[in-house]
C-alpha cells in the first residue's frame, strides 16, 4: 500500500505539471486530428477494403488504427518526460526520500494514462464529427477502448526505458519515434494485410499492435461487409492476443525499466 501511494503522489505531481503546460495536450492532439483528415478525405476514396471503395467504409475501418497510433506514440512523451526529469537531476531529489523506487516510473506511466484517455475522448468526437460510428453495444465499445488504454499503458513502458537510456529529451524523443513508425505502418492499422506481399503480411498479423488494432474493430462493429480476416492466430482471436500481447509488454519492460532506474539512481 505505501508503494502504491507513493505512486498515486508521483502520478499526481505529473498531472498537475502537465495542466501547467497545456501545449503539450494540444500538440498531442493535432497529429492524431491531421491522421484522420488526411486519411478520410486524401486518401479514403483510393484505399479499398472488403472490396470496397466507399469512404464510410474506410473511414470506419481506419478509426480503429488512428486510436491505436496515438495511444502508442504518446510512448514519445513519456520517455522524453523521464529523460528531461533525469537531466534535471529531479531523480536525484526523489532518491532522497523515503519512497518505492518503482513509484517514480509507475507514477509517470499513470500520468501518461490518463493524459493518453483525455487525448482518446477528444478524439472520439472527432471521429464522430466527420462521420465515424459504431455498431455495437455501449459496453463492448466501452471495452474496445478499454483494450486501447492498456496497449497505450504497456508501450509506456517501453518509453519508460528509453527515457532512462538516452541522456537528453530530444534524444528520447526520437528514440522513441524511429520504431514507432515502423510498428504501426507494418500493420492492419491503415489498409487491410491481406493485400501486403507475403512477408510483410505475416508481420503485421503477429505485429501486438494489429491485434489492439482488429480486437477494436470487432468491438466497434467496423469490420468492413466482405472482409476476410487473415487466418493467423492473433487476426482470429484478437480480443486475446491484444490482452497478452499487452501483459507480456508491460511485464517486460517494467521490469527492464525498473531495474534501469535503479542503476541509474545508484
């Protein structure tokens, strides 16, 4: 229990300093905004799914894929917070008190949560305002960005650790960018994998974002009339493969993370 306290202080120190900044929620929002745009209107009518190239189809099918990018690309942010409070030497004064270790990281990833759930409703009107729905209950929608949070909170861990790796913000940030790209366009996230040459279609059905990606689709009801899931694992039982995808990630890497701080505040 002081552990987890220890947290919630952290996460609420992190909170209250992200209000002091607002530009870096608006920021954080207008990449997302600009994805759906330009992919809606610029690219919507050429890309075509479940043999379709309708726009409201597209659109429905993309929406899934622009949630799951940005929870994972706040992953930048979290790691260049962690990086800039290192430079600062703020670690420094934390180590000084009588406190978990692992709160400092888990309160910073906490803050990033519910930063990153603010970033998915202001979103979700977005979507909604140039023509997205969804065609299943509430509570499996509920569910659906439930699922995104977690795949956003896992990677933040991963941020986590690069935060603590590099010496300087900028270099978290583009630490935390250069593989982001590749992971969320080698996906199900923006066109449909069937239609990738073979290699890289298996990458993307094994790819823990595709299945946050499809497992969203199914709860959202934006699988496109037509379309034919891939055959892998992952694409037919998504909804399980983005719960342990997501498990293993965090798993993982907050344990390489943890053990990263403490060497480094040694």
């Amino acid at each position: 229990m002081s552990a987890v306290n220890d947290s919630l202080v952290v996460a609420r120190r992190n909170l209250i300093r992200m209000g002091r900044i607002p530009e870096v929620l608006i920021f954080g929002l207008i990449q997302p905004i600009m994805f759906v745009v330009l992919f809606t209107y610029v690219f919507g009518g050429s890309i075509q799914v479940g043999g379709s190239n309708s726009t409201q189809v597209y659109r429905e099918f993309l929406m899934a894929g622009i949630f799951a990018q940005t929870v994972t690309f706040a992953t930048a942010g979290a790691g260049a917070g962690i990086a800039d409070d290192m430079h600062k030497g703020l670690i420094d004064r934390f180590r000084s008190l009588p406190m978990a270790r692992g709160a400092v990281l888990t309160g910073r990833t906490i803050a990033d949560l519910a930063q990153t759930a603010l970033t998915l409703v202001v979103l979700a009107v977005v979507a909604l305002i140039v023509g997205w729905r969804t065609h299943e209950n509430f509570a499996k929608v509920l569910a659906g960005f439930g699922l995104l949070l977690l795949l956003g909170y896992a990677f933040s861990w991963i941020g986590a650790l690069i935060g603590l790796s590099v010496r300087t913000p900028e270099a978290a940030t583009s630490g935390g960018l250069v593989w982001l790209f590749p992971l969320t366009f080698i996906s199900n996230a923006f066109v449909d994998a069937n239609q990738m040459p073979a290699f890289l279609r298996h990458i993307a059905e094994w790819n823990p974002f595709s299945a946050t990606v499809q497992a969203c689709r199914e709860m959202f009801g934006n699988l496109p009339p037509g379309f034919r899931t891939p055959g892998a694992w992952p694409m037919q039982h998504p909804v399980w493969a983005s719960l342990i995808w997501s498990v293993v990630i965090i798993l993982i890497f907050r344990t390489l993370a943890v053990r990263k701080y403490r060497r480094a505040a040694g």
